[in-house]
C-alpha cells in the first residue's frame, strides 16, 4: 500500500523527470534537431476520442480545439505514470532510496510506448520505419528516454534531500 506522501512523491518525481526530459528536447531544439510538437500529442488524443486510432499522418489530421494544452498534459501525466511504474516494480523504498540503474532501465524500456504504440498510431510506422531516418529517429528516442530515466533518478535524488 502506498501512502498519501509517497503517492505525492511519485507525482512529484514524475514531473520532475518530464522536466529534465523537455531541458533536454530545449536543448536539442536549440542545436537544430526536431523535437515532438507536443499539441500532436493533444491532436492524436482528440481524435481517438472520437474512435480513430491510427492516422497515416498526424500533422495531416484536422486540428482539434486545445490539442496544444491537451498534448502536454498527456506528456505529463505519461511521466506520472512512468514513474509510478518504476515504483510499481522496484517497490516504495526506492522512492525513499533511490538508485540511477532502476531508474535507467524503467526510462529506456518506456520507449516501447513510442515505438509500438504512438509512432505508429500517428503515422510513422513501428520504431520510426516509416521516417526518412528510421534509425537516427529510433536512437533519437532511445536517448530521449534514458534521459527521461535519468531524470526519475534526479528527481527523487533531490527529494531525499530535501524531503526526509
């Protein structure tokens, strides 16, 4: 069973790992490398609550009302669920203790979602195959979640700091 403040944790070490994820898409922006327009995110989500799944390209669907504050959202809330996952799996005291390995793992293996779920519900096929660049696009993604992993570690590295 976890606690309120534990719950409130792994919220928090969610976010926090989302945030260092977007400081490093910024950073990638910033050098030239396209990032995730998130509001596709919101657009992809619009349109499969009005029962379609997969597109042949996201950008090409009509826009739906406030698919830009919707994609971020869901991009936040995914990172609350990833890491209520690393949780789930390494138990509470990790939380309380936390180690970068578990963290890692649990980041790299989310990159399952993006490869078989929402690339290729959004055009792109399974793992980027059908991108220009499958192969930069897929270790683009595989970075971006390390990074991510990195950031659950961060996150509650810096809670037990200062959160005793």
């Amino acid at each position: 069973m976890v606690s309120t403040g534990e719950a409130v944790r792994v919220v928090l070490v969610g976010v926090g790992a989302t945030v260092v994820l977007d400081a490093w898409s910024m950073i990638l922006k910033g050098l030239g490398v396209p990032t995730l327009d998130y509001a596709l995110v919101g657009r992809w989500a619009g349109h499969l609550c009005r029962g379609r799944f997969a597109h042949a390209g996201i950008a090409k669907a009509a826009p739906i009302s406030g698919e830009s504050p919707l994609g971020w959202a869901i991009h936040y809330a995914v990172g609350v669920v990833f890491a209520a996952l690393l949780v789930g799996i390494y138990g509470v005291a990790w939380l309380h203790d936390p180690a970068w390995r578990p963290a890692l793992a649990v980041g790299v293996a989310t990159v399952m979602v993006p490869w078989f779920v929402m690339q290729p519900a959004m055009g792109a096929g399974i793992a980027s195959s059908r991108t220009p660049t499958p192969m930069k696009n897929r270790m683009r993604s595989l970075v971006t979640h390390a990074v991510f992993g990195g950031g659950l570690y961060l996150s509650a590295a810096l809670l037990k700091r200062v959160w005793a």
